[in-house]
C-alpha cells in the first residue's frame, strides 16, 4: 500500500483512505457515486463537477442549455459523451484512482 501526500496538511496518507485523518480534506472518490450522479444527472455535468472536471461539467452544462435552441444534436452528444465518462474514466481530476 503507498503512502501519498494529503493535498491540504501535506501528511503522508494511504492512498486507499477516504479523507485525511489530520484535516479532513476528502482524498479518495467513489466511482459508484460518479457513475450514478452520470447516469441521472450527466445531461448537466454534475458528475463531473464532482470529480473536479470542472471545465467539462460547464461544457455540458452548457449543451444541456442551449439544447432546445440549437435542436437535439447537443443531447445526442451529450449522451455519448456521458458513456465515454461512465466506461471509460476511473480517475478523478487530480489523478487519483476512484475507488
């Protein structure tokens, strides 16, 4: 099991813990709850703001807003793009693993 440094306290956590015994600061994602939070709410990118992907959740955010005006092409993109993230992304924007 590897030791990595806690973001915040910069104390030597496992890289398996799910927040920092010394402050706190969350350190493992649940990849169920993205997979879930992609599944139900991908259309406005929730699941990737929750993962720290900012930028993309706004971009479908985004999409999901303009839908209606530019037609349904935005939801069939988003809809693709929601099954790439379901299947395909295991890490979170900072590169951890999602347990």
């Amino acid at each position: 099991m590897a030791l990595i440094k806690c973001p915040d306290c910069q104390r030597d956590v496992s890289e398996t813990a799910a927040k920092c015994p010394q402050c706190g600061r969350r350190i493992a994602s649940a990849r169920w709850v993205y997979i879930v939070l992609a599944l139900f709410l991908g259309v406005f990118g929730i699941h990737n703001f929750v993962a720290g992907f900012n930028r993309n959740g706004a971009i479908q955010l985004g999409m999901c807003v303009l839908s209606p005006v530019l037609g349904g092409l935005p939801l069939l993109l988003l809809f693709l793009w929601i099954l790439y993230d379901v299947f395909c992304v295991t890490e979170d924007s900072t590169g951890r693993k999602m347990a």
